[in-house]
C-alpha cells in the first residue's frame, strides 16, 4: 500500500506565546495512510453535500470553488499536481 503526506497549515506557537504578533500560520507534511487519505476524501465529498446550492453557487463565482471529485483516484490526481499531497517512497 502506498504511503502519502499530506500538506496540513496550524498556527505558528512563537505568536500565540507572544501574544502581542499577528498570529501567522505555518505549512507542513505529515505522514498518512492510503486509509486516511481515503476517509479525508469521503469526509470532504460529504462534506460538499452539507454546503446549500447558494453557498456552493457564492463560493464558484468569487473563489472558484469546485465540489470534490467523488472519484479517490482522480481526486488524489488533483491533489498531488497542486501539491496538497505527494506520494512518499
């Protein structure tokens, strides 16, 4: 089975200790399964159907926002090309 990671954003811990800086986010990998990759897919095509068709329609126009490919592989495809996830060797 294939290993991927997974490309994940938190709040940087030096501003939220600091308390007086904006709090930047930073980006990072973590490691997850090809099971985990496959929940995170179900969950995110679930989650497209929770979205009212307005709100989905608002999204398209000023973000370009598409709904998730229910296809895991053509999905994982996509992923990969903008970089939200790379497979690991």
């Amino acid at each position: 089975m294939a290993r991927y990671e997974v490309k994940r954003e938190a709040a940087d811990p030096f501003d939220l200790m600091c308390g007086d800086c904006e709090v930047h986010y930073i980006e990072y990998f973590e490691e997850i399964s090809e099971e985990e990759l496959r929940e995170e897919h179900s969950y995110m095509v679930a989650e497209d159907g929770w979205i009212p068709d307005r709100q989905k329609q608002i999204m398209a126009e000023e973000f370009g926002w598409e709904p998730t490919n229910p296809d895991f592989n053509k999905w994982l495809q996509k992923c990969i090309a903008e970089g939200y996830v790379k497979e690991v060797a």
